[in-house]
C-alpha cells in the first residue's frame, strides 16, 4: 500500500522500496447536469451554489486541460427522471467548460465508482489520484471521494469547487476530505 505523504510543496506516494513518485490525477466534474439546475422544480438554493462555484470549477478543468490530465465528465443516469444521454436534462450546463473530448462515466447509484467501468477508466489512463469538483458535496462527491481507496485511488476535492444545497455540507465535506487549491495544483502535481 503506498503511503501519502508531503514533500516539500509537492504531494508525493512513498514506495514500498522508499522512493518517492509522482501521482498522476485526473479530474471528476461529477453530475453538474442541466436536471439539477433548471428544471421548474429543481433546488434554486443547489443552483446558487454552483453558480457561486463556477469560476474555480472552470478553473480546475482549464488547469487539468493545460496539463494534459485527464478529465472525466460524471452523469446520473435515470430511466424514470427522464436522465438518459441525449436528454437536456442529462447534459452539461453550457456555463461549465467541459469539452466533447473529455471523457465521461454515467452511474445508476451516488459513487462514481458504483459503476466498475469508472474505476477501469481511471486506471486504464495510468491516474492513481483522483480530484473532484461538482455535486452534491454531502451525497455524490462524498460517496465518490470514500469509495476511492477501494480501487487504490487516492482522492481529494477542490476547495471552492464542490456545491450543494446546504453550505453547511459544503462545509462539512471540505472539511472531513483532504482538499486542494486549485491555485496550487502546479506546486502539487507538476
């Protein structure tokens, strides 16, 4: 099991053997779709939240894109609620930078890792390290962000970059996860 630990103002993995590697991230903008946002009866206290968010979200997705860091768009998929791909309500809000090459994982359950190809995906690009912004900061980035060390992942979420309906679990979620600044993901991981 590879030990976290802090190098300067780079976070590294020790080895086994002692030797001191660095981890390869990839961001997760989980579930900020249109279904959450604008639909008539959706939380306007949710869509505040984000709204407030954007510029750092926007900010860790240019920074991931700069760097050639792999950025995975997380759906909800929902036969019943109509969230299906190709529906509006499954899509991305125009206002949040993700591109058609970025790549993207659905699940039926709150962790993303709920669904196994998620995990293959991260592991299939090389990431052993997986930074979150999105929704919801006390149910689907929570779920994520604990479910990561099952598949050898190590995860962190982005101050600022998290939402929900409730800044109290916004608060609570930057607070019991390890956190980044996405001013400083240079330092981090370059």
């Amino acid at each position: 099991m590879m030990v976290p630990s802090i190098i300067g103002k780079s976070i590294y993995e020790s080895s086994p053997l002692g030797r001191e590697i660095a981890m390869k991230p990839a961001l997760l903008v989980q579930d900020i779709q249109n279904v959450w946002l604008y639909e008539p009866d959706s939380n306007q206290e949710l869509r505040k939240s984000v709204e407030a968010r954007l510029d750092v979200i926007n900010e860790a997705i240019a920074w991931f894109r700069r760097n050639r860091f792999p950025i995975i768009v997380g759906y909800t998929e929902d036969k019943e609620q109509g969230l299906v791909p190709g529906s509006w309500g499954y899509q991305v809000p125009k206002t949040v930078d993700v591109d058609e090459t970025d790549l993207s994982a659905s699940k039926l359950h709150a962790s993303a890792f709920g669904n196994p190809e998620f995990g293959a995906l991260l592991k299939k690009q090389g990431c052993d390290t997986l930074v979150i912004v999105g929704l919801s900061a006390s149910g689907c980035v929570l779920a994520t962000y604990f479910g990561a060390p099952d598949w050898d992942i190590r995860p962190y979420v982005i101050q600022g970059g998290i939402a929900s309906h409730n800044e109290e679990h916004v608060r609570f979620a930057e607070e019991i996860c390890d956190t980044l600044n996405v001013k400083t993901l240079d330092s981090t991981f370059l």
